[in-house]
C-alpha cells in the first residue's frame, strides 16, 4: 500500500521560509513523478511544483524564484523549500505521486499558514 505523509508546516511571518517533506512507503519512489499541490480556503486544488524521476523540475508562475523542489531517492523522500513566503500562500499543501496506469497517491496534506 503506497503511503505519502507531508510534513514541516506551519505558521511563518510574511517573508519567512520553510521545509515541507513528503515520505514515501509501500512504493518503489525513485521510479515516479512528484509533484507538489495547494488548496486555499474556498479556492481549487493548484499545481505548485514537479519534478520528474530524472530530476527536472517545472514551477508554477506564481511560486518560480521562491520554492524549490527536489528529491532524495535513496530516502525515498520529497522536498518542497517555501522562500520569501506571502500571505496568498497560506494553504494546504499536498504531495502527490504520479503512479501512471496505477493513478495517483496523495498525502493528507500539511498547513501552511503566513501572517502578513
């Protein structure tokens, strides 16, 4: 059973930074896409960041030159690095794992909040 479990939320003043994880178990990470999601209260689901298995990544024009995503394969872990936050970022951010034929796994998701 594949499993993703975020982590490193929380409340941040305007400006600040944080660290948002995504643990993996019950799939072999390496192999699939990652991508980083958000929903704001009364707003869609949106798209923050990727990555592929190979490393590349692609960002959504409202994050691009604050947040960084990345991997490590051997823990089987992704990262979401939150710069220079602003309040219209306040969220839940959700990883998710592109499985292909298998569909997608999704993590509970983990709050952000940024106070102006």
């Amino acid at each position: 059973q594949v499993q993703l479990e975020e982590s490193g939320g929380g409340l941040v003043q305007f400006g600040g930074s944080l660290r948002l994880s995504c643990a993996s178990s019950g799939v072999l990470f390496r192999l699939y896409p990652m991508r980083w999601y958000r929903q704001a209260p009364g707003k869609q689901r949106e798209l923050v960041a990727s990555i592929t298995r190979e490393g590349v990544t692609n960002y959504a024009d409202f994050v691009k030159g604050r947040f960084t995503i990345s991997r490590d394969n051997a823990k089987a872990t992704g990262y979401l690095q939150l710069n220079s936050l602003k309040p219209e970022d306040t969220a839940v951010y959700y990883c998710n794992l592109d499985l292909g034929l298998r569909g997608n796994s999704w993590g509970q998701g983990t709050q952000v909040t940024v106070s102006s």
